[in-house]
C-alpha cells in the first residue's frame, strides 16, 4: 500500500485543525436572573430609528425600547384624561391651569453617553416634532400645543390652544424625548438621514448595539437603567419577510417570538409546538368595503351607483359579513358595529346595524328599478346592468378571499362585480385619488378613535384619509361632542349614536376587526402584551435562571 | 485585442446607460407612489412634502437630468424608503449577492460539469437517461417553488439546515470568526443549493453534447488506440477541449443568478440585492430601483465581457479573428 503523499497529509492536518477549531467549545457565560437573549422574528425591518422620521411599527418597536416618552398609556388602553398612564420619563405632572400642564422629570434619568435628561431636550423634542422641515408624520397630532418650555431643568411645561379630553395623551403618546445635545447640530433637512438614526443614544431600558441592514438588529439591556435593569440581556431582532416562514423559525426554534401570526393555519401550527405560549389580544387593525359615492374623486359628482343611500344599504344587506368573518378568520376577528379597532374602549356590541337579509335586500333592488330583464341574473336598470368593481391590493392574502366572496354574495342578489387585484402601491393612489367604484380598505388606527375617526370618516378628512368621500353633518357633530366627552359613559354613548348614523348610510360594509395572537417561547416568564405596542413592556419580562438556555448565556 | 476590448467596453457603457434610462422612466411612469407602501398610511400632506423634498414633484425630464447629473457624480441618491444613501444599502447588498451567486456557481459548474461528463461517457444508457430527466425536471422548477420545498423539508421537517437568515443572530456575535463564518456557510447551503441545482440541471445538458462531440474527435480515438487508460482519455484528452463552452455559460450564468436571486433572497430571507430591489419596486423607492438596474446591469455585462475575454484568451482561433476584423 502506497503512503499518502505529503499534499494529502497536509489537506488532511488542515482539515482536522480546522474542525478543532470550529469544534472548540465556548467558555461558560452569563448566569443569574439578569441573562437572557430574546430573538423576535419580523417580517421588515426598521426604515430608520429615528423617532420624530419614522411611524413603521416595526421600526417604533426598537425605538420604543431605547428612547422613553414622558409618560404612557396603560393596559386599559384609555386615551382619556390622565389617570390610566404610567410615569416613565417624567416621575410626575400637574396641570397649573386647563390650559398648563407641567411634568416634573425623573432626576435620575440620564442618557446612555453620561448625561442627564433635561427639560431642554423635551422642548428641543417638541421643535423636532412639530418643524415643517423634519416633517414628521406625527406633526398634526401636536398641533393641540402652543408650545413647549422650561421651567427649571428638570420641569418642562406644555401649553394647549384649547380645553380636551384627550390633552395627555396627545403630550405624551406621540412623542419619544430626544438627546438635544447629540441632535441639535443635525441640519434639519438631514433628519430623514441622519448617521444618529442607525447607531443612536437614548435612554429607554435597552441600548443600541448592531444593525445588519435586512438581516439581524441587536440591542443590550442598560444596565444603569434608572427605572430597574431590564432581566433580558439581549434583544434581537430577526428580519423575515415572508411571515409563514418566520412563524415556521418560531416554532422549529430558530426564534423565540413572534407578535402577530397572521393567518389561522399559522395558529393551529403554533399552537401544536410544546415550546411555545400563545398570548392573544385585541388588535389595531379594521377593514371595510368602502364604497366610492364620489365620481373619480370629485365630490360635486356624486357616484352613479353609489350616491344612491338606498343602493347601498342594499347592498350592505346583501352581505353575510359573520359567515365571511367565520371563513376567512375563524376566530381571529370580530364583525365590527363600525369602523372600530378591538383595542378601542368604546367597542359597542349595542350599537344598531343594517341587517343581513337578502330578501329584503332584493325587494329594494327590484324597488329601485335593478331587474333582471334579460333572465341573465344580473339586474339592470334603464339599459345599464347593476354592475361596479372592487379595488382589493394583491398584497393581502385575507382581502383577495374577502373580494371573491364579496363577488359571489352580491352576484346572489343580481349584482355583476368585477374585481381589480392591483398592487399595494396603486391600490393606495388609486383609493386616494378616488379612482375607484369600491374598495377593500383596511385602517390601523391609534389607540384613540378620535383621531382616526375624524380623518377617516368626517369632513375634515376630505382631501385626506376620508377616501370613501362620505360626509354626513349629524355624523360630524356626533364625533365632535364624543371627542369632546370628558366621562367615558358619555363618550361612549356618543360614539354609539354616531355609528348608528353612519350605519344607516351606509358608507361602507364593515367586514372584520381583528384580534391579534402573539406567540413567545414559554421559558419567557411575565409576559404582558400592550395592544398598541406589542413589546413596550419587555423591560418587565424574564427568563427565569434555571430556564436558560446556552443560548441564553453565550456572551459576546 | 485592446481596440476590441475599448469597443467592447464602450458598448457595455451604452447598454448600462439604456438599462438605467429604460428602468428610470418605466418605475418613474409606473402607477404607485413612495408614500403607498403598504406599512404605511401617511397623511396626503406629510406625503407632498416628502415629495416635495425628494423633487418627485418636477417635470420627469428635468428629474433624469438631475439624476444623470448626479449619477456621473458618482451619487445613486438617497433612498426615500431606507433613510439612507442609495450607495450604502447597495454596499451592503451586493457582498450577500456575490457570497449567494458565487456559491451557486460553484455548485453549478461542478455539479454540472461532473453529470455532464458522466452522462456523456454513459451516453443512452440508463444513468445518462435517469439523469437527463431528473435535471430536466430541476431545470424546469422554479426556483422560489424549490427554495420553499427544500425549505420545507431540510429545515422545518428534518431540522438539519436554519429556517432561513444569514447567520444565527444570537450566537454569531458571540463566536469566533471562524464558527462565524461556518454558521454562514450552513445557512448559505440551502438558497446556493436552490440556485445551484437549477443551473447545473442546465450545464449538465450543454456540457453533455459538448462532451460528446468532443469524445467522437479523431484525437480521442488517437488517444484510445495508443492505449491511454479510458480515465485519462476522458477527463485529459476530452474533458479539456469541451470546457470552450463553459465560458460561454459563465456569461450567460449571470442574468440567470441575479434574477433567480430575487426570488431565492426572498425565500431565505437572505438581505442582497434581489430582495433590496423587489422591496424598493414596491415601495416605488425609485432611487434604489434605478440603482438596482445599474448594478445588476453592469454585472451581466460585465460577466458577459468577461466571458469573451476569456474566449479569446483560451481560444486563439478567436482571438485572430477579432484582431483581424
């Protein structure tokens, strides 16, 4: 047998050296109650990281976990007045006047180069926000404060142009304070690209530590953090886009969380892994068909079809929306009494709806004069079939299912419906230009109606976010005095009777409100998910010293 | 050879430049704006503004002009979706490109190369038939439908490969380089398999009849009949003079990698330039479009330019003629 010549010999030592290395175990880690490393799978990720730039969620979810706000909303998610919200930044308030509200800041709160928060960054995050040239899309939430200023260093004050419920909420809720003396020589026609906003400092729980742009976002617990370490070390977010594949990452283990998992198969599968708990809770999010009563957008002409009320609420009744929620959804989404988000407090089972009746629907189709006078199942009137389109984006998997079963419901009362799939982007210019008969439109709001409620469905969001370009004068007044409502109860019954309103007019077919389901591996101990930002409080959560993983204690 | 390689060289310029001009007025005309992406609902006035600021709001003639101005600067623009320049997510992305479709070409070319030769040798009989029929079927897959079936079963099913990503981003900062880099090559496996098998479905085919016309040469049988054992005859005497073709393939793997990307980073959630540039298409990010086209462009014909450098470098009858023309 001939020896191995000496390039085999050398391939071979080469060999075994590198698999000793790549072999060689890790040296212990981390022990104790404060390790952890916590990967969250997403399905983009974050444009910028950038407060006052940015309204991504996915990017709001890492900034929310380095920079603070003053104060914010608490589980009950209530928008009104002050007594439902939780002190972060600011330790507490008090209004000097209706007008003046003053919040006195935590003095141990400091930033995570050294240096202390200051009034002064308050007042400079304020300018941020509201500055034409920054442009930040929260900018007309803060048009409600005159202005901003300083008491002393640690009291910044906030005044208001007028007396409202939700006067707090507004002060605190859109607004994350900022490192004045980082961020004050940024020009502010650099904001949007700024280097702060992909390496920033702040002083939330956790701090920045790597961004692998499309691929993996790390950040560390701070441990100084005034307000109590955070139990989990690292935090770490995976970008998957296709969200089937991140839930799948999820349940082989390749992740340990996941906040929404979309669709009902995702759910059954996840619910089938032992190493995972599931947490479900009420979601942001409501859809609708909305139909067009404008032609191309122009509100002096009214829609052919539907400028017509009583076409509508034929329609609208023409409509099995529980059985279209039952099988697209299962028993992931509620059929709103309105355009309402499940998290929203003034949810109203009472509130009065059209009925689902065909029969009825039928009688006032032949009523108006749609009959089917060929035998071809489509009604027609004057020579012109009872025929219109439905603009759906080809993005969302749930409103295509929606649009193909709306077709066939409203074909049953003589109805010819033409669907048009378009991509999201064209599917967004075309609702806003109101190029469009009908559409499949979905909204996901903030925790407060008001704000919404009036861009979407009032006058004044003409122009703006009211695509469906219905204006109804009592409807408007009904939201105004709700908005304007300082007793819950009262806010309530308000909002009740302007959905009735709106129900008897029928703008739109109010399809599916969702309820959301996170899932978490089950070492994770005190878990609690706030609807509106699934992991604000991710400071409180644990992973318990006997449940750690190596993962859990490899260091860096 | 250096005039040709000047006109070559110019004319790829040319071709970069239509692509650009072509891709710049097609996603610029396209319905759709930077502010429907499907995240977002940003209200009409903050989306005139941005729009504004970005000068999407000018004539288009006058927006190719400022960009070409710009682009001859040397600056891509800044992407209106990443809040970043343009240049820095193409520096990202394009490394992750070139780690995928280097791999794939790897596993292309020698995987292809080998069934080729091994079909060729057994010319119509069994093996060369099951094989033949077998890279058929993997030629004409689509890629994404094979990169979630290997998914499916190689990582969800039998656990033996990451459910996508680019590395493990818990443990990799925490190892040494080296288990770094192999953690990378595990989760590049799968996605360069993906692209892989699908090309080298297609080399097989081209090397095969190569092979063959090769193997009925009077050299061959010269080789035979001094009696070279079949080994050498094949892999020294054939296998040599039938590798011409390959470069041509090397050229035209090019396109087929970068287009098959978008689709395979997607899948693996593997951050280059194929998912870059589909997100930026839906997000009408039309700076990064534009720039995705140059890039992806420029690579193709600069492969292709590549490739017929190499032809007229291993093939001399080439490279007289183009020195005589």
């Amino acid at each position: 047998m001939r020896a191995p010549s000496w390039s085999v010999r050398r391939l071979v030592g080469a060999s075994v050296l590198l698999l000793a290395l790549v072999g060689c175990e890790r040296r212990p880690g981390c022990t104790g109650d404060y390790c952890g490393a916590f990967l969250i799978v997403a399905t983009a990720q974050p444009d910028v990281l950038l407060p006052p730039v940015t309204d991504l969620q996915y990017a709001r979810d890492v900034t929310d976990q380095i920079f603070l706000k003053l104060a914010d909303i608490g589980l009950s998610e209530n928008t009104i007045g002050d007594e439902d919200f939780q002190p972060l930044l600011a330790e507490r308030w008090e209004w000097d006047d209706p007008l003046t509200l003053v919040f006195h800041l935590d003095p141990r709160a400091h930033w995570q180069d050294g240096q202390p928060v200051t009034a002064a960054d308050v007042a400079f995050t304020f300018d941020i926000y509201t500055d034409s040239t920054v442009n930040s899309p929260f900018r007309s939430n803060l048009r409600t404060i005159s202005a901003v200023t300083t008491r002393d260093s640690l009291t910044p004050v906030f005044r208001f142009h007028a007396r409202y419920p939700e006067m707090f909420y507004d002060a605190v809720y859109h607004m994350r304070i900022l490192p004045a003396h980082l961020l004050r020589p940024v020009p502010r026609t650099q904001w949007r690209s700024a280097a702060f906003g992909r390496a920033p400092v702040g002083d939330g729980p956790y701090r920045f530590v790597s961004w692998k742009a499309g691929e993996s976002l790390e950040l560390a617990a701070d441990s100084a953090f005034f307000l109590g370490r955070p139990h989990i070390r690292r935090l770490i977010w995976r970008f998957t886009p296709n969200l089937d594949v991140a839930v799948k990452q999820v349940i082989a283990g390749d992740a340990d969380a996941v906040e929404v998992l979309g669709q009902p198969g995702n759910v059954k599968l996840a619910r089938a892994a032992p190493q995972l708990t599931l947490y479900p809770y009420p979601g942001a999010l409501y859809g609708f068909l909305g139909f067009n009563l404008s032609t191309g957008g122009d509100t002096t002409k009214p829609h052919p079809l539907f400028g017509d009320r009583r076409l509508r609420r034929a329609l609208a009744m023409a409509v099995d929306r529980e059985g279209l929620r039952k099988s697209v959804w299962e028993d992931l989404a509620h059929v709103p009494p309105g355009p309402l988000a499940r998290l929203w407090w003034i949810w109203d089972p009472e509130t009065r709806e059209l009925p689902y009746d065909t029969a009825q629907a039928r009688r006032m189709l032949t009523w108006l004069g749609w009959r089917d006078s060929n035998g071809d199942g489509i009604r027609d009137k004057d020579g012109q079939p009872l025929g219109f389109r439905i603009l759906v984006p080809t993005s969302s998997a749930l409103r295509l299912r929606y649009a193909r079963l709306l077709q066939e419901q409203f074909r049953l009362v003589g109805a010819d419906v033409q669907l048009d799939e378009v991509e999201f982007s064209v599917f967004n210019e075309r609702v806003q230009s109101g190029r469009f008969d009908a559409a499949l439109i979905s909204r996901n709001p903030d925790p407060t109606p008001s704000s919404s409620v009036t861009q979407v469905w009032t006058h004044a969001g003409i122009g703006g976010s009211n695509y469906v370009r219905w204006v109804n004068p009592a409807f408007d007044r009904l939201v105004e005095q709700a908005g304007a409502a300082t007793k819950r109860d009262e806010a309530k019954r308000l909002w009740r009777r302007a959905f009735e309103v709106m129900n008897d007019d029928a703008p739109a077919i109010f399809l599916f409100s969702t309820d959301n389901m996170a899932a978490v591996h089950r070492r994770v101990q005190g878990v609690v998910i706030r609807p509106d930002s699934y992991w604000a409080l991710l400071r409180t959560w644990r992973i318990p010293a006997d449940q750690l993983t190596d993962r859990d204690r490899a260091e860096r | 050879m250096t005039a040709w390689l000047v006109r070559r060289l110019a004319a790829a310029i040319a071709i970069v430049l239509a692509v650009v001009t072509i891709t710049f007025f097609l996603i610029h005309l396209a319905p759709g704006s930077p502010c429907g992406e499907s995240e977002r609902q940003l209200s009409p006035e903050v989306c005139r503004r941005l729009r504004a600021q970005f000068g999407y709001d000018r004539p288009l003639a006058v927006q190719y002009v400022k960009y070409l101005w710009a682009l001859s600067h040397g600056d891509l623009g800044e992407s209106f979706a990443l809040h970043r320049p343009v240049a820095d997510a193409l520096a990202d992305a394009i490394p992750n490109t070139l780690t995928l479709a280097g791999a794939a070409l790897l596993i292309d070319f020698v995987l292809g190369l080998a069934l080729g030769v091994y079909q060729a040798v057994r010319a119509r009989r069994f093996g060369d038939v099951v094989l033949g029929n077998v890279g058929l079927l993997f030629n004409s897959m689509p890629t994404f439908w094979l990169g979630l079936i290997l998914l499916l079963v190689f990582s969800y099913w039998r656990r033996w490969f990451p459910l996508g990503g680019m590395s493990d981003p818990v443990l990799c900062p925490t190892l040494s380089t080296l288990r770094c880099v192999a953690d990378r090559a595990w989760h590049l496996t799968l996605p360069a398999l993906t692209l892989g098998l699908v090309g080298a479905a297609g080399t097989a085919r081209y090397q095969r009849a190569a092979m063959l016309e090769v193997m009925a040469q009077d050299y061959v049988r010269t080789a035979r009949a001094k009696g070279l054992r079949e080994r050498r005859v094949v892999l020294v005497h054939a296998l040599r003079n039938a590798l011409l073709p390959f470069i041509t393939l090397f050229g035209l793997a090019f396109p087929f990698l970068l287009t098959g990307a978008v689709l395979v980073e997607t899948v693996f959630a593997w951050s280059g330039m194929g998912r870059l540039s589909v997100t930026a298409i839906f997000q009408r990010d039309y700076p990064v479009v534009t720039a995705s086209a140059l890039v992806a462009s420029g690579m193709v014909v600069l492969g292709n330019l590549l490739a017929d450098v190499l032809y007229a470098v291993a093939d001399p009858r080439i490279r007289v003629r183009s020195e005589v023309t």
